[in-house]
C-alpha cells in the first residue's frame, strides 16, 4: 500500500469529522433509537447504560470536531490521527465481535467498513512520520 497523501487524508479527515458530529448528536438525541438501530435492543436504555453510552457518543462527535480542525494541517496532527487510527480500529474489532457473539445488526457493518478505511489510512499517513527519538537524539545526529 502506498502512502497517502496530504490532500487525501485532509478530504477523509474532513468527511470523517461530519460522519462523527452527526452520528454523534443522533446517537445523543435519540440514544434508544440509536441502541435498537445497533443491536438490536428494544428496551429503553437507563442508569449506567444510558450514561456510558452518552459517554461514547460526546467522545465520537469531539473527535469529529478534532478531525475537522486537523484536516486543515494533516501533517502537524500525529496525535490526533493515531488516537483516530487507534481509536477506529478497536471500534472495528468490537463491532466484529458483537456480530460474532450475537449482539449486533447489520447495521454495524457500515461502521466496519467505514472506521476500518479511514482507521488503516490515518494509520498509514501517521506510521511513518513516527519518530521515537528523543530531541536530544536529533540534536546529536
């Protein structure tokens, strides 16, 4: 797989921002709708539940307003897009084994597909620009 470009993970970053800000306010104004629609569930979600998945949910729309502001600068934004690489992918490895063990519809397929693709080029735009020496290592070099 080649390296992505600047101006390509700037668009993905873009359009993974609105993706996060609107999935994020519908599953935050509609939380049971939002549960029913991903696995399924019929029963009102309450208590720890319901503030775990508000927790979720605010985390993915902020993420959403991180990618828009780093898709004006991909290349000075190595944290937030490994956060969002991370982030996506172990999303993928959740929904897959909601599927498997029974706990998901097919809905979450389309998130599969969609963090997977933008999980794997973020991570392919970041590894590279990975550095893990130190300051004082680059001063001595």
């Amino acid at each position: 797989m080649s390296q992505p470009t600047t101006k390509t993970v700037a668009q993905a970053l873009r359009i993974t921002a609105a993706v996060n800000l609107l999935a994020g306010a519908a599953a935050i104004l509609l939380p049971d709708l939002n549960a029913e629609l991903m696995t399924g569930a019929t029963s009102p979600l309450e208590g720890l539940t319901l503030r775990y998945h508000y927790t979720v949910w605010i985390f993915v729309a902020t993420m959403g307003v991180g990618y828009a502001i780093a898709s004006r600068d991909p290349e000075g934004q190595t944290g937030i897009l490994m956060a969002g690489a991370l982030g996506k992918i172990a999303m993928v490895v959740i929904w897959c084994e909601m599927l498997h063990s029974g706990y998901g519809t097919s809905l979450l397929w389309g998130g599969i597909a969609f963090d997977g693709a933008m999980g794997m080029l973020f991570l392919a735009f970041v590894l590279p620009r990975l550095s893990f020496r130190s300051d004082t290592d680059r001063d001595q070099s």
